[in-house]
C-alpha cells in the first residue's frame, strides 16, 4: 500500500494550495446548501446534492460540490494511482470519508483526510484473476494460448471445484453458466473496479491481435470470422457472466452483465414540451422526402451520427462520433485550417445567441477554453491512439452540448437561414466582437 504523506508531499506546492483549500471549504458553512430538501430534489432530481450523514439529511452547495470534484481530480492525477483505481473508487471513499468526519466532528487537516481517502482506496486493491467465455476460435492441435497474464484454454470444471463456488457464492450448477467452446483467463492488480476496467481492456486488445493474426492466415478472416466474448453487440440482450478470485483460489464472486440500459422515459408532457419550443415538427421534417437546404442537410447529418453514436458501446468512438455531429456543421470549407479555433468560435457563438442562451455571456471565454479541451480529447484517440481517456463525464457534456446545439441550428432554420455559409458568416461576426470585449 502506498503512504499518503509520501503522495501529498509529492504534490506540487500549487496543488497543495488547491487541495487544502478544498477541504478547508467543504468543511465550512458555505458547503452547506439553504435550499430546502424538497426543492434540491425538484431542481436535481435522482441526481440531487443531498448528502445523508447519520440521522441527519443536508443539501449540499454548488460550490461543495465543485471542490469535491476537485478532490477527485486532484488525488487521480497522480500517475501512481491511475493504474490501480478508478475515479468512481475516489469518488466513493471521498464521500463516506466526508461524511465520517463531519460525524465524528474532526478538525481541518488535509493531509490527513487525503491520507484516509488514499489508504481505504488501496485497502482495496489485490491481483484478482477474471473468467469469461469465449467462442469464435478454435483450438486444433494445442490446449492453452498464453497471452500475457492472460490464457485461452478450453472449459476445465476442476477449476470450479478448486474455487468450490456453487458453495460459496450459494448458485447451482455455475460451471453451465461459462458454457462455451473456451475461456479467457487473465489476473490483473487494482481496485475491483479498476480491475475488471483492465481486464475487459486487455481482453479487447487480445480480440485485436487475433484479428490480426486471422488476416495475415486467412483473406477473408476480418468479415467472416468473429471473436465473442464480454462485448457483444449492443443489440443483443443474452447475458454474459464473468467470474473473479484472488490467489489460493479464494473470494470466488460471479456476477452477470445483461447488456441492458436503463429506458429513457418519456410522458406526454414531455412531447408537448418538445413541439412547442424543441422545433419537433421541423426536426421531423428531414425525414421527409423533399430538397433539403445546406443547412437541413447539416442537421439531417447531424441526426445520424448522433444516432450512430448514442448506441455506440465504445466510450472512445462514442467521443468521436460526437465530435463529427459538431462538425457536420462548423467543417465550412476544405482550406481551412484551424479546425479548433473553428469549432470552438462556432459552439460558443451559436450556444450563446442563437436562441437558447445555453452559454451566458460573461461564460463566452471559459467556454471556448472548456470546447477546445474537449476537442484535444478527440485529437488525442485519432492522432495518437489514445484510448483510455474519455470518461462517460465527457460523453454525457458532449452529448448534451450537441443536443443544444442541433436545436439552435433548428432555430436558425426557422428563422430562413439556409447555407452554412450564412452560419459562418454570423459566427465570424460573433466572435469578432466577443473578443473584443
């Protein structure tokens, strides 16, 4: 287990700075919100700032909030950590840590409360060896692949009877559940969270090498071959089971992934909403099998790869082809060649004053900064191969600015525009007197 005091003291004095500021504030009065109970839940929803500690209810500030985040981002910065937890182990122990010392009335001391947050995190961390089935491949002369710390190997039931599972983890008959032709075995060190995230990674990374050994054996084996295994296509709802141990056999745990998402629901209300001020009908309208302006193509477009993206299961390409809906609209000509300067004049400009008001004013600079951030992420899993970096924070931010931002086109249409050349020339304008603030 790594020493906290070792890690705080290797932060930077400029994050020291921060770190210690934050914790100074979310133990002070302004980390409590005055709105009452009934309205945080009306404003936030299941996504509420309300806070349980003990018998006691309290809603926490925007504010609190922020420097929580903060607290998270600080701690995962560090490279040492990022290998063996997730965000959502900080996150966690940050929060239950709050709360334990706000009931045992502790003094400020930041070091101390990161300490505590730190060494319950890596109290998690083990090698924990993962199980999942496998088919798509046949084995003809040889019994294993070793790969890494991973193996492919045909189903074995004594190793059930070492784990003595069905016993354990009170099932019956677990071994018909990893029914299939083979098996991928793999161990792995991290948090359970931080584990199972590596080895699903590293499961991806062996389908890729057996793709690409199949194409050097055969032509044809890219399109008329397919390795299964955790990931199957989205449309298919059958259930996946992957087993965990540590070593000596021990802590057996089995759980299911059914590849089911939770149902977005809508009411009537919610259809009312969207016709009198979402421009439904003009939106239904790019269905229609009629001459499109530059700009309905844009958003017809735009419509596809939002589609595209939203059933996409890979975080990465999800990322990306959000990027494309944005870019469907601000790519105006082939000689341009600031391609982020572009797309961050054009999100700002149009969030701001095409009819929304989704970015304030006063906002117009920072967001542009936020935009061009988002925007190097892209860069970063096209240009550099990148692949572990996009969070479903990101996703859900992105997919919420496009949303907006395929509705102001919509508002713009309404309005007579007509060519994208029309939205450049607006945002062009925009821009120039913003910066000029």
């Amino acid at each position: 287990m790594m020493s906290l005091t070792i890690l705080f003291n290797k932060f930077s004095e400029k994050k020291k700075r921060i770190i210690s500021r934050c914790v100074w504030d979310i133990f002070s009065r302004k980390a409590i919100s005055d709105v009452p109970i009934r309205d945080a839940l009306k404003e936030h929803g299941i996504f509420h700032n309300i806070l349980t500690v003990g018998n006691n209810i309290v809603v926490l500030s925007h504010e609190c909030l922020s420097n929580l985040s903060k607290i998270v981002d600080l701690i995962y910065s560090e490279n040492k950590l990022c290998s063996q937890i997730t965000r959502g182990d900080i996150h966690r122990k940050l929060i239950n840590t709050y709360k334990k010392w706000i009931l045992e009335e502790r003094g400020v001391d930041s070091e101390a409360f990161v300490d505590e947050i730190v060494s319950g995190i890596f109290s998690t961390v083990s090698t924990f060896n993962y199980l999942i089935p496998m088919d798509g491949i046949e084995l003809k002369d040889i019994d294993k692949i070793i790969i890494g710390k991973f193996y492919i190997q045909r189903p074995d039931r004594q190793l059930f009877q070492q784990l003595n599972i069905d016993e354990q983890i009170g099932t019956k008959s677990s071994y018909n559940m990893f029914n299939a032709p083979y098996w991928i075995i793999g161990a792995v060190n991290g948090s359970p969270d931080a584990s199972r995230a590596k080895f699903e990674r590293g499961v991806k990374i062996i389908v890729g090498m057996i793709a690409i050994y199949g194409c050097i054996l055969y032509k044809t084996a890219f399109t008329e071959s397919k390795v299964r295994t955790i990931d199957p296509p989205a449309h298919v709802s059958s259930t996946v089971h992957m087993l965990r141990w540590t070593d000596q056999y021990n802590n057996p745990s089995l759980s299911a992934d059914y590849r089911f998402k939770q149902p977005l629901p809508f009411y009537l209300k919610d259809v009312e909403y969207f016709k009198k001020e979402c421009f439904y009908d003009l939106m239904s309208a790019c269905l229609e099998d009629k001459q499109l302006t530059q700009l309905q193509s844009a958003v017809y477009k735009s419509l596809y790869w939002m589609s595209d993206a939203y059933t996409e299961d890979n975080n990465v390409m999800c990322f990306v082809k959000l990027w494309t809906c944005i870019e469907c609209f601000f790519s105006f000509d082939k000689n341009f060649k600031d391609m982020t300067k572009n797309l961050s004049a054009g999100m700002a400009s149009i969030l701001t004053f095409a009819g929304y008001g989704i970015v304030k004013t006063d906002d117009y600079t920072e967001f542009k900064k936020k935009i061009t951030k988002l925007y190097g992420y892209r860069s970063k899993a096209l240009h550099t191969a990148k692949f572990d970096h996009i969070t479903s924070e990101h996703i859900n931010e992105l997919a919420q600015l496009v949303s907006w931002l395929i509705l102001s086109m919509l508002a713009l249409v309404d309005r007579g525009y007509t060519s994208l050349g029309e939205v450049r020339e607006q945002v062009i304008r925009l821009d120039n007197i913003m910066c000029r603030r």
